[in-house]
C-alpha cells in the first residue's frame, strides 16, 4: 500500500500530466452507458477522486467511491467536498476481493487504472458481478501490456524522478489481454467487449481544457495505449428483460 507522501505524489503527477483523461472518460461512460438507467455507480479504486468528480458531473446518481487506502480516500475526500459534491458521493474503505456491499445493488462499476493492482483478479472480477444488478455494466480501462515499448518516451518528459517512477511501476504491472481472457473465463464472465479506448471528437474535446500543454504526454504510438472492458451483466430470465 502506497504511504501518504507517495499518495501526495500521485496526486500531483496526475494533476500535472494525466487531468484531461478524466473528463474523457467521463463523457465516454455517459454515452456508453445511457441506456443502463444509472442511479447507483462504484468507482472501484477511486484514488484521489478525478474521474468520480467529472462522472458526478455528467450523471446525477449516487456515487459510492471505493479504495483500499486511507491516503487515497482522504485526497479524494477533499477533492469531492471542494466540488460540493459530497451529498452525492460516499467514501468507503475496502478491498475488490471482499466488496463490503450486497449483492445486485449497482448499476454501473467503473475502474481506472486499477485492475493491475488487484492480487486476485479473477476474485475481484467474481466480486463486481456480484454487485451488479441484472443488466447493469461493468467498465474497466487499464494500460496494453505492449505499451512497456513507450516507456523511454514517458521518461523522458517526466521531469522528476518520482513521475518516472509512476508511470514504471504501472506500466511493468500491466497485463496481457489474452491473460485478461483467462480471468474472464474462470470468473464466468462471456458476454463482454475488450477493446482498444478509441476516443470519440465529443469526448476529445471534454478533456481539451484540462490539458497542460507545457507538460502535457506526447507519445508516438501506432494505437491506442489503453483497453477498455465492458462487461454487461446478463438478465437471468430473459422474458422478465423483455417485461421491464
């Protein structure tokens, strides 16, 4: 677990050099995501709160914001309260291989990444299907385990050594789609997409104004560098799908 100076130092490397991929992402759930009625979402892994507070932004459900790290949940806390959002979102400590939750009590879970620090991802994946409602979707973005290759061009435009290491530490983690596979089968997870995160203009454009052109990131990549999962969690009877 992460101390409270190297939380400090991830919060500011991602206010330095990662903001614009929140709103991003936040516009890419809204539209992804439309259809599955969301009042209740979990960011699983919320670390110092971005992508939940531009989510809380586009959706007006409640927002339950989960970490394993008491540093982490105090940044974000902070962060929730200056955007006076925090009647809408809840904080709580806990881990993805034991959600302190019932079961079906989610419309959306949302990770960023996050997934390759889970110890036990086909635990964790076991566990977010657990808390899925029926019909609810479950949305995972994390790093290609190829993007190791680009490694030399982050470091050399992070300008402190604690950014380089970051972003090391994340990408060496980072795993094969076709090991995510694997997990997905043994967590009996078959209907789902795993793609590349192609962002559309309109979501483009939400992140435009966050970006720090003096530090922004500019790597030389034939594609995308991140993978989204979206898994949507089948109705167990089906002609009560076609009732509702």
């Amino acid at each position: 677990m992460l101390s409270q100076n190297a939380c400090l130092k991830y919060n500011e490397f991602v206010q330095k050099y990662q903001l614009h991929i929140y709103p991003m992402l936040a516009e890419r759930m809204q539209r992804l995501f439309t259809e599955c009625n969301v009042n209740r979402t979990l960011d699983l892994g919320i670390g110092p709160g971005d992508l939940t507070v531009f989510f809380a932004k586009q959706n007006v459900g409640q927002i339950d914001g989960l970490d394993i790290n008491p540093f982490m949940l105090a940044l974000a806390n902070k962060k929730i309260a200056s955007h006076d959002l925090s009647d809408r979102v809840k904080l709580v400590q806990g881990d993805v291989h034991s959600l302190p939750y019932p079961d079906a009590c989610f419309d959306l879970v949302f990770s960023y990444s996050c997934f390759h620090h889970w110890e036990d991802p086909i635990q964790g994946l076991k566990e977010c299907v657990r808390i899925l409602k029926e019909g609810g979707a479950l949305y995972l973005v994390d790093s290609y385990s190829d993007v190791k290759a680009l490694l030399p061009q982050f470091q050399q435009q992070l300008d402190e050594y604690s950014y380089r290491e970051i972003v090391k530490k994340a990408i060496e983690e980072s795993i094969e789609t076709s090991t995510i596979e694997q997990f997905l089968a043994c967590a009996s997870m078959s209907s789902y997409e795993l793609r590349p995160v192609d962002f559309s203009e309109e979501e483009l454009v939400a992140g435009i104004d966050y970006i720090n052109y003096d530090n922004q990131l500019i790597i030389d990549s034939p594609r995308p560098t991140l993978w989204e999962l979206i898994y949507r969690k089948p109705y167990v009877n089906q002609q009560r799908k076609k009732l509702l």
